[in-house]
C-alpha cells in the first residue's frame, strides 16, 4: 500500500529535485542526441519531454511505476507533434518485445531501480543490434573522502529519496552490463552537494 508520503511528497520532492538548474543542463546535454524510437526508461514525472527534436524521433514510450508521477509526465511541457506514450512498468520488466527500439535515454534512473544489471538486461534486449544508449547519472564519487559522506547519508537519503541510492557506479555498470560505452564524461555538478553531486553522462551501443 501506498504510504501518503509516497503519494504526495515525494513525487514533489522527486520534481524539485531533479528539475533543478544543474540537472536540467545535464538533461539538455543528452536527450537532444536521442533519435527514431525512442524508450525512456523511468520517465518520472517526464522532465525530458521538453528537449526532445520531433524531427529527430519518431515516438517516445516512457514507463515508469509511480501513478503519481505518469499523471504529471503526461501534463509536462513538449514540443508539438511529438509523439508520446506512457506505460506503467519497470525497467527491470519492460513491457515490449526484444529489438524494439532504435534509442533508449536514462536519465538519473539507475540510482533508484531495484536492481540496476536487470534493468540494463532488459535495456539491452530491448534495443535494437547497434542501437544507441544515451544516459546521464549520478553515482559514486571518484574521491575516497566524499565516498566515505555518500555511505554515511545513504541510508537515510534512500528513505527519503525514494530509494535513490548514492554509491552506485556508473559507467562500469554499463560495461558489466554488456552495453559498449563509446562516450564517456564526469563531474562534480555545479551548485549541489558533492556527495549527490557526481554525475557521468554519454552513449553506449548494444
């Protein structure tokens, strides 16, 4: 069952948090890139629907489990003609078929899924031989220092955060995964906590 928190704060806390200025300049970074059909996985309160190219994409299918959050996604600000579907479901179990898509974006996802190798699993089943994996996360720092603060405030950040996780990898997590990163960058984001401030971003290919 639903907490009330659930229902109600935290879709807000979710908003504002990932709607801030650093992390929306991280958005424009990737999703402008995506092209032909195009999977977004955990579409949250759909906060990149703006910065897609309707002449680039054919279709965006974004899933994501929260009720609360599909309901704003579907009000989010897009550009005209772009064409936009949002399913209930998991990236650990999407609901399309193998090769379904020419594109996936994930971004600031893989810190919350229950399990990120079976969400990238089913990323990789889904994406088309030679597709393209556009991402931006927010993971484990590279200095010790801040890695010692990321696992001290972890356990209560995950609470409040909706399970948001702060020590996990990033690109190696793809690599594990079986996706080939062919486009890697990192840093520290401007105007946030460094221990929720690290964030790598790029492409991989299936």
């Amino acid at each position: 069952m639903t907490s009330l928190y659930d229902r109600y704060i935290l879709p807000r806390f979710i908003g504002c948090a990932c709607g801030s200025r650093p992390i929306m300049k991280q958005r424009e970074k990737v999703v402008p890139k995506a092209a032909g059909k195009v999977l977004e996985l955990g579409i949250g309160g759909g906060l990149n629907l703006a910065f897609y190219d309707p002449g680039q994409v054919s279709s965006v299918s974004g899933v994501d489990p929260s009720a609360e959050l599909r309901a704003i996604a579907e009000a989010a600000p897009r550009s005209p003609g772009l064409n936009v579907e949002i399913r209930e479901g998991t990236a650990e179990a999407l609901p399309f078929e193998a090769a379904s898509f020419d594109c996936i974006v994930c971004t600031f996802t893989l810190c919350s899924v229950q399990s990120p190798s079976a969400a990238l699993a089913e990323a990789r089943r889904v994406l088309k031989p030679g597709g393209r994996f556009l991402f931006c996360e927010h993971g484990l720092a590279p200095d010790p220092e801040v890695v010692r603060w990321q696992r001290r405030i972890e356990p209560i950040w995950k609470r409040l955060a909706g399970g948001c996780h702060l020590t996990r990898p990033i690109g190696g997590a793809l690599t594990a995964a079986g996706l080939a990163v062919t486009d890697l960058s990192s840093m520290y984001l401007p105007g946030t906590p460094r221990f929720a401030g690290w964030s790598e971003w790029g492409e991989a290919r299936s």
